[in-house]
C-alpha cells in the first residue's frame, strides 16, 4: 500500500481531487466508463468539491455510495446531501449516472438487493469498482463496517444493512465488492485517526480497516493522522 503524507488536510483533498481525475481520464479513454465509490466526511466534501473543478469526461462518471445512513432526504447527516451539495449539483452528470443508495425505502433488505443488482448491471457480474474511496474511523471502521457489527461477516452479498451506530441504522458496501475494487483510495486526517491509521498500515485485521485488500491501495494522510 502506498502512503503519501500531506501538510494539511486541504492539501490531502486538493491531491485525492487529482488522483480521482487522473484514474477517472485514464479509465474512460480505455473503457468508456469509471465506476467510482465515494465515502463521506469533512475533509472527502473538500475532495469533492476540489473534484468538481477538474477537467473530467463526466459523461463516462458513474457515482456510487459506499455507505449511507437511514435517515430522511435531504437530512444533514445523509451522506448524499453532502454528496449533492459538494459535486453533483456543479458536474453534468446524468441522474441515470448518479446511484444514491435507496435508504428511504419501505423494505430495507429488498432495497439493498436492488443496489446490489444495480451494481452488477453497471459494473459486471461480479461488480468490480474502478475506484472505492474510503476513510478511516478512529474506532478503526471503514464504510459503515464497524466493530462488532453483523455485516463484517457478509461474503455472499455486495451490499448489506449495518446496525445503529451513532443513532442511525446504515446501507454500506461489503468487504467482498470493496476488495474487488481495481484501486483504493484512503484519505485519513486528523490526529484522532493516527493510532489505526498505523493499524491500518499494519494491516492489522482486528479493525474492519484492517481487512481491506492493500495490494492496489494507496493512502493520502495528513501529518496529524501521521502522529508527524
């Protein structure tokens, strides 16, 4: 896994902007299309909007939730609010090419099943991802795959529903799709993150982090989550 360490966690947004653009340019030229998975947090909606202003075939960009919490639209602690705020609402990308997770759904497990199909449609059978951005919870979660949880131990479905955690039920990608990914983005700021984001380099599989797949895995990080 390769590790770059930044300033600041501006800097870290303005440098993950660039690696998504350059993968986004170099996949579309090839393949006529870029499969992308995106995180949420305070530093990746300063990554999505340093991602708005770059030079993209956005007609090619499909975008894909890794996780979400079941809560209603246009809450705030909806991860596509942010997601539509900071990038959607300022690219041309079509609502065909945008797949938000369907949390508002009335049957939650089928809703899931349905993301999972619509992967598969869009991305092969079994669904491989160009590039999955994830970041790092100082619990040592990734996604919503957090400690304890259920949806850990999911091999036989892509996408799974997670139990509260911090007063909300969750929709998240499972190991399985994660690792299938063709590149990993890490992006991990903040000095609270620096103990797991040595686990994580440890590849240390007793945090959800841990069990992420390192060989095509890159990680931005900021001198505070370094312990610099």
């Amino acid at each position: 896994m390769k590790l770059e360490v930044l300033d600041s966690s501006a800097a870290v947004a303005e440098a993950a902007a660039d690696f998504i653009a350059v993968e986004a340019r170099e996949v579309v030229a090839a393949r006529g299309i870029f499969t992308l998975a995106v995180s949420g947090g305070r530093t990746p909606w300063l990554m999505l909007r340093a991602l708005a202003g770059r030079e993209l075939p956005w007609v090619g960009v499909h975008v894909w939730q890794v996780d979400e919490r079941i809560a209603p639209d246009g809450d705030a602690d909806r991860n596509l609010t942010q997601l539509q705020e900071s990038l959607l609402s300022a690219v041309p990308l079509a609502a065909a090419q945008v797949h938000a997770m369907p949390v508002m759904a009335p049957d939650l497990e089928a809703a899931a099943r349905g993301y999972s199909a619509t992967l598969r449609a869009v991305a092969g059978d079994p669904p491989v991802l160009d590039l999955v951005h994830l970041g790092l919870g100082s619990d040592g979660h990734t996604a919503s795959l957090v400690p304890g949880d259920p949806s850990l131990d999911v091999t036989d479905a892509d996408v799974a529903l997670a139990g509260p955690y911090q007063g909300r039920r969750r929709m998240t990608l499972t190991f399985p799709v994660i690792n299938r990914a063709r590149r990993v983005l890490w992006v991990v700021t903040g000095a609270d993150k620096s103990a797991m984001l040595r686990r994580l380099l440890d590849a240390d599989r007793s945090i959800p982090a841990g069990r992420v797949c390192q060989d095509r895995a890159s990680v931005l990080a900021d001198r505070q989550a370094t312990g610099e």
